[in-house]
C-alpha cells in the first residue's frame, strides 16, 4: 500500500516558481531564453515557470532513460530523445524536476555544452543536497529537500502520481 503526505503544498509551489521566474526575467532582461525541459517530470514546472516568465521565450524537451529501478539510480545514464534545435549561441535554461545525485544533469550539460550555447542554466524545482554524487548545482533551486522519495507536479514513482498538485512524500509498503 503506498501513502502520501503532504511535503509542499501547492500554494508553497505557485509562491516559489513566481519567485524563480521573477528572477530569470531579471537575470535576462532584454535577451531571449530558450527553455529545455527533462520529459517527463519537468513539464508541469516548465508549464507554470514558462507563463511567469516575461521574455522572448521558446521551449524544447530533452529525454533520457537512467537505469535501474524507479527508485534507484545505476549510474548510467542513456539519451532517449535529443533536443529539436541547436542550441549553439542561445541562452539555455535547463528545466529539471528534481537534482538528485546529479548523474542526469551532468550528462545534460556536457551533450547542451557541446552546441556551444550563450549561457548555460539549470533551474531545478527540487534539490536532494544530500546525495548527490557529481560536482553540479542548479543556478535557480526551488525547495532543499530532505533524502525521501516525493512524487506529485510532475514527479513519478512507476509513471504515477505525476498530476498530484501537491509534492508528496512516497512511503510504498508491501501489505
Ligand atoms: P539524478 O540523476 O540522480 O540527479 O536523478 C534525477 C532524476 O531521478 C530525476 O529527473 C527524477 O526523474 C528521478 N528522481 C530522483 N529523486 C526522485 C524522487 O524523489 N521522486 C521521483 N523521481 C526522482
Ligand atoms: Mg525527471
């Protein structure tokens, strides 16, 4: 049986994603941003920050597949769908769901740094301080969050709960 609590609620959430994306529309005021969201748990994050977002904007989506299960990592990371345009010259604002150990975005980082981007960013709603393992930090960081496995507003466990408003804490007991 699995149970939920409430970590972040949807209110805390609509609060700090204005608050991000007050401060990306700060950071670059007069420049155009494109947006590149990780499928699939970054899209309703990217939905919301995207609207708050006053820039000339445009988005793109990047999937990869980390094996292993789905609540641990392997450590291998394998890219699934490449981004539609270049990115060479642009200003690349990374859209993550959630750093963990940090071995997605570094693969991210060093396929985007290929292009050759203007500027390279990672806004990332969620950050799991505690375990990473790469040397990488998000530049725009939503919530520090204890080591627990959250699902809801995009986030997974199994391809479920994504469309729970609220972030959860996930405790799956077997009955
Ligand atoms: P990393 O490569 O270890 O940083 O893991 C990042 C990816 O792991 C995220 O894009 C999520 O898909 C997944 N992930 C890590 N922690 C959680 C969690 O608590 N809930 C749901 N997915 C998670
Ligand atoms: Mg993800």
């Amino acid at each position: 049986m699995d149970t939920l609590k409430v970590l972040i609620t949807r209110q805390q959430i609509a609060a700090k994603v204005a608050e991000m994306a007050a401060r990306i529309t700060a950071d670059f005021a007069g420049e155009s941003v494109v947006l590149i969201g990780v499928l699939k748990g970054a899209t309703i994050f990217l939905a919301d920050l995207a609207r708050q977002i006053e820039l000339d904007a445009s988005f793109d989506f990047i999937a990869v597949a980390s094996y292993g299960n789905a609540k641990q990592h392997s450590g291998e990371v394998k890219l699934v769908k490449d981004v539609d345009e270049s990115m060479a010259g642009r200003n690349v604002i990374l859209v993550e769901d959630i750093l963990d150990t940090g071995l997605t975005l570094t693969y991210i980082k060093k396929l985007l740094h290929a292009h050759q981007p203007k500027s390279f960013k990672i806004a990332a709603l969620l950050d799991k301080v505690s375990r990473r393992t790469e040397p990488i930090e998000a530049d725009y960081v939503g919530f520090e969050i204890p080591d627990e496995f959250v699902v809801g507003y995009g986030l997974d466990f199994g391809e479920r709960y994504r469309n729970l408003p609220d972030i959860c804490v996930l405790d799956s007991k077997r009955e």
